[in-house]
C-alpha cells in the first residue's frame, strides 16, 4: 500500500514536472488558492454574526433597562395588560366623564353618547373623528412619550407609599402631541402630575393644559380651568 501512495505521488510530481502539467499547474493553483479562499471567508463571516449576534442581544438588554429605568415610575401594568380606566375632562365649572377599556389593539371609550373604538394601526393610535377629547391621552405610550419631554419638578412621597411626580411641558412642544396646530405662545408650560401606587406603578395622572388651551382659542373668554385625568383601575394580568 505505501509502495502504491509513493508510486502515485511520484506519478503525480512527474506530470506537473511535463510540458502538459506545467500548462495546467496555473489553473491547479488558483483552483486551491479560490477554495482556501472560501473557506477562510465562510469562517470569518460565521465568527463575525456570532459576535454581531451577541452585540445585538446585549444592545436589546441595554435599551429595555433605559426604557424601563428612564422614568422613575413604572408603567409596565398599563402597557402589558388589558385594563379598565376612567378619563375626565374638567373644564370651568363642568365635568364630562368617560369611561375606558383597554383591550390588546383597541381602545373603547363610553359615555352616555355611545361608545366609541380606537384602533392601533403600526403601534399608532388611530385618531376616531366622532370623539375630539384629545384622544393621545387614552394612549400611554404617547403620555410617556410627553413625559419625557417635560421638564421633573418634584416628587410628594406619602406614608403609604403613593407618590406624586411633577412635570412641566411648553405648549409648542405640547401642542405637537396634541395635534394642536395654532397657539399663540411657545414657552408657556403646562403640567403633568403622575399619582403611582405603593408599588411605584401609575394609578392618576392629571394634564393641567389651560395655558396651551387660552393660547390655542381665538375667543376672547378664556377658560379658568382645563384638566384632563386619567384614573386606571382594574388590570386584567
């Protein structure tokens, strides 16, 4: 057997040492050179989306602790689950009062008028013309959105255990959210007041929003009060 190995290298040698191998050993060359190639490159890309692959999942870790972490309440009950929630709308002396559910991709809201649906579309909710109640408030990705575009003031801490949260927001910047298209002064603000439950998580907010309204109206009448609350009940977990 090893007679027979030698005998075919030697075969081999002899021919590449001929006229003919010698015309050949060119395209023998780059044959070998294209594959050692290939095989360096397939395993320098695998090695590469391993890492990219490790960066990307370390990436995801980092952006989901400085979502959650970027404020300091938690709203991951309202954003997870169905739940119920009540939203008025204080304006002067009168009260309009409506009534939320929150169910997957649809929001309904009721008042004695009827009841009205907002659909997401694309993670957006889509606006329903027959309610004009500022309907980016029934969404809480918006008011995070608008939080973190405010202004912290304070915090009040209670004995048990609730805490209120202060926010200012200019009206342009407030305005953009709301949809709200002519208004007189930008740097008036307006306020936001998160009320959390002992367990840090949202139960109230109440958008304070008479200074971008008078700026927002041509009546000569201005409005004294113009609040919007929010008050979050049962969670479906």
């Amino acid at each position: 057997m090893k007679n027979k190995k030698e005998s075919n290298i030697k075969t081999i040698y002899k021919w590449l040492r001929s006229d003919k191998g010698k015309r050949y050993s060119f395209f023998i060359f780059y044959i070998f050179f294209f594959i050692f190639v290939f095989i360096f490159l397939a395993f320098t890309n695998s090695s590469q989306d391993e890492f990219q692959d490790s960066n990307n999942t370390d990436t995801n870790i980092n952006n989901k602790q400085e979502v959650t972490s970027s404020l300091p309440f938690n709203t991951s009950n309202l954003e997870n689950n169905n739940y119920t929630f009540k939203y008025q709308v204080l304006k002067n002396d009168k009260k309009k009062e409506y009534l939320g559910e929150k169910q997957t991709n649809l929001i309904k809201i009721s008042n004695d008028t009827g009841t009205y649906e907002y659909k997401y579309r694309n993670g957006n909710l889509i606006e329903n013309i027959e309610l004009d109640e500022y309907y980016q408030l029934f969404d809480i990705y918006t008011i995070k959105r608008i939080i973190k575009n405010s202004k912290y003031e304070y915090k009040q801490e209670y004995n048990d255990g609730r805490i209120i949260y202060s926010y200012l927001i200019k009206n342009g910047d407030l305005a953009n959210f709301l949809e709200i298209e002519n208004y007189k002064q930008d740097d008036l603000h307006n306020e936001i007041k998160i009320e959390t439950n002992n367990k840090n998580q949202v139960y109230e907010i109440t958008f304070d929003i008479i200074n971008l309204i008078n700026n927002s109206s041509n009546l000569d009448d201005k409005d004294t009060t113009y609040k919007i609350i929010i008050t979050y009940g049962d969670i479906d977990e």
